[in-house]
C-alpha cells in the first residue's frame, strides 16, 4: 500500500504545482485523467474509478499572486 504524500515542485524559486499521491495499492496506475474547467486541478483515476492523485497547478505568477 502506498501511502498519501506531498510533492511540490518549484521553478525559479517559486511554486509551480504539487501533486497530492493518494493511498492505493502498490503498483497500481492512472487509467483516466481529469481536468477541472479551470485547469487548477487535475485528478488521476484508477481503472477501478477511485481518484489516485490530485495535481494542483499554480495561477501565472506563481501561489498567492493576484490578477
């Protein structure tokens, strides 16, 4: 079993997305891929339907910028 676990990636300094893994069985893989209407969030899914991870991406200008 994997466990849930953070990944933050960063470019020049600044936030650039983060993937959220969740608990799955080890070894299991994404089927099917998600993106929410924004595009901030993209879920993967196992072939069984039950959400493998969460990527959250960054607005331009990185985590906290406001347009």
């Amino acid at each position: 079993m994997t466990e849930r676990s953070l990944q933050v990636t960063y470019r020049k300094g600044r936030t650039f997305a983060a993937y959220l893994h969740l608990s799955h069985p080890t070894g299991e893989k994404s089927a099917r891929t998600v993106a929410s209407p924004d595009g901030l969030l993209i879920v993967d899914y196992a072939a069984s339907g039950r959400p493998f991870g969460v990527e959250i991406t960054a607005r331009a200008g990185g985590a906290g910028h406001s347009a």
